[in-house]
C-alpha cells in the first residue's frame, strides 16, 4: 500500500474516532444515567416485592380484595339463580294446584309479592273472586280476576277506564293493593281485611259499631281456598 493511500486512510480513521468520539460525550452521560436508573428501578422492583415488603403486602392485599369481589359476585348470581329456581318452582306448584295456565299463576305470584300479599293469599282471593276467569262480571258489577268494583279501581287510579280494568296485571294490581290496604287499615287482622274486601270497610265499620258480626262466609271461603 502507497504511503498516500496510508495517509489518507489514518486521516479518514482519525476523523471517524473524532466525531465518535463528540458524539459520545453528548449521548454517553443520559445514555449511562439511563442504563443506571433503569438497573435501579427494576432491582427497587424486585426488592419490593420480595415476601414481607411493603409493596409486595398491598399488593398481596389488592389482588385478595379482587379476588373476594369476584366470590361475592359469584355467590350473589348463584343466589339469584336459586331465588329463581324457586320462584318458577312454586309458581308450576300454583299452575298445577289450581289447574291454571302458568303465565297466569306466574302474574298472580309476582304481582302478590310486589304488593305485598302473601302469593297463597292472593291465589285464594283471585279462586273465591272468579275462578281465574279474566273476564268475570259480578251481579253487582265487579269485574275481572280480583272482582274489582269500578267505583274502587277508578278512586285508587283515576287514569283507568273501564276496559282496562279487564287487563290482567291492572286487575291483579289494585286488587292485591286494595287488599293490602284493608290490612292496614285493621291492623293485619286478615279476616276483618277479607271481610272489608268483599262487603266494604263501611259496611264492615258499621255492623261492628253496632254491636254485630260482619262475618258473611267470605273470609273462610278465601282462607279455606289456601
């Protein structure tokens, strides 16, 4: 190799080593700086969670908290799975008992408990009242499944007209509030309640204030009918 040749190779040499060189005084610090602290976090990491840290103890902590919210979600889903399973269970025992269809023992059934009937109550009632026929009319004009007067149904929803009061849920719902309220009113006394039910608070107030007994065979029908 020619002594040019060999000048201008250390010259081309000499100048690469050079900015090598200017660029790793400008990069070699914050590239060391983050070599050093990247070392020193995952080894502040690691040692953090090593058993019987306190970093390792939350976490520890957080994940028994996640783990204890997803049981008791568990546990309430299965709950409501067996709160289900009953429901349909006694609602097919009332379908078959009272050799009804199981859409209607299944509405007889919700719509007692949402108003606060007991649900073998409300069955008895709607039995004695007109033998699960939807479209019954009384001699003295009450209608429907509960037996519902018009004058009554319109004073507890006057939004109603009279053709609703053949809607099934709406028949079942103030008929069950209706009751409900007759408890109330003689203080859970369920047979003054049946009786107000079937003849009128009124009625029943006045006959007792006079001494009498408003009994009429209605509330042992109902209760029998259980």
């Amino acid at each position: 190799m020619s002594s040019a040749l060999l000048q201008w190779e250390r010259e081309q040499v000499g100048t690469w080593r050079r900015r090598a060189g200017e660029v790793w005084a400008i990069l070699g610090r914050p590239v060391r700086v983050i070599f050093f602290g990247g070392g020193m976090v995952f080894l502040g990491i690691y040692g953090a969670t090593m058993p019987g840290s306190p970093i390792a103890e939350a976490l520890i902590q957080v994940h028994l908290r996640e783990a204890d919210n997803s049981l008791k979600a568990r546990l309430g889903e299965l709950e409501l799975a067996r709160l289900e399973l009953a429901r349909v269970r006694n609602i097919m025992e009332y379908s078959a008992r009272y050799k009804i269809p199981a859409d209607l023992a299944a509405a007889i059934y919700d719509i007692a408990l949402a108003e606060g009937i007991d649900p073998s109550l409300g069955f008895a009632l709607v039995r004695v009242e007109s033998g699960f026929f939807p479209r019954a009319v009384s001699p003295k004009g009450a209608v429907g499944l509960a037996q519902l007067m018009p004058s009554t149904a319109f004073e507890m929803d006057p939004s109603l007209g009279y053709a609703d009061l053949f809607d099934r849920d709406t028949n079942l719902r103030l008929g069950f509030r209706y009751l409900r309220q007759m408890l109330e009113k003689y203080d859970g006394d369920l047979h003054l309640a049946l009786l107000a039910y079937n003849r009128g608070p009124g009625t029943v107030d006045s006959i007792r204030r006079q001494g009498g007994d408003p009994s009429n065979g209605y509330a042992r029908a109902v209760l029998g009918a259980r």
